[in-house]
C-alpha cells in the first residue's frame, strides 16, 4: 500500500468505500478496516453516492437500506472538519 511508503498521519477515503449501500457491505467494509487492516492512524471518511440511499431506488429492502441516518449512526456525522498541523480540513 502507498502508506508504507512514508509514515502518514491520517488517510483520507474519497467516497464509494461500498458498492451499494446495503448495511450488510457496510458491516463488512467496518469489519475489515477494523480487524484485518486496523491502521496505526485514523481513516476519515467521505461519503459517495454509493455509500447511502435516501429514496430507496438502491436498495429496496428498507431493514437493509443505509440512509444518511443509518450512515452516521455507522461513521458519525458526514460533515465535520478537523485541524490539523494548524491546516483547518473541511469534509463535506
């Protein structure tokens, strides 16, 4: 991984990190980033299209759909910003 390379002190992932959102890739992409990657730094998300479903269009099944509330109840907030070596980091 480009990580490897130097020693970062955060990563930032661009949206999309499921293909649909369906709480089930969701439960596995958690898993992943937490047990089998678990990075020494924090990962700060940005959600993409395909990260939640507000209509329903996606996802039919409403007990597996991920809305922006299911998405925050997951991640947190989806726009928050940080500081950080006195650089103010907005994400939207």
């Amino acid at each position: 991984m480009a990580f490897e390379k130097g020693n970062p002190s955060f990563i930032v992932i661009l949206g999309d990190f499921v293909r649909k959102p369906d709480v089930w890739n969701h439960r596995f992409f958690l898993t992943e980033m937490t047990t089998e990657i678990n990075l020494p730094f924090p990962v700060f998300l940005v959600s993409g299209n395909h990260d939640f479903d507000d209509t329903g269009e996606v996802v039919k099944r409403t007990e597996r759909r991920v809305t922006s509330e299911v998405y925050e109840s997951l991640y947190g907030v989806k726009d928050f910003d940080f500081v950080f070596n006195k650089c103010l980091f907005i994400i939207m």
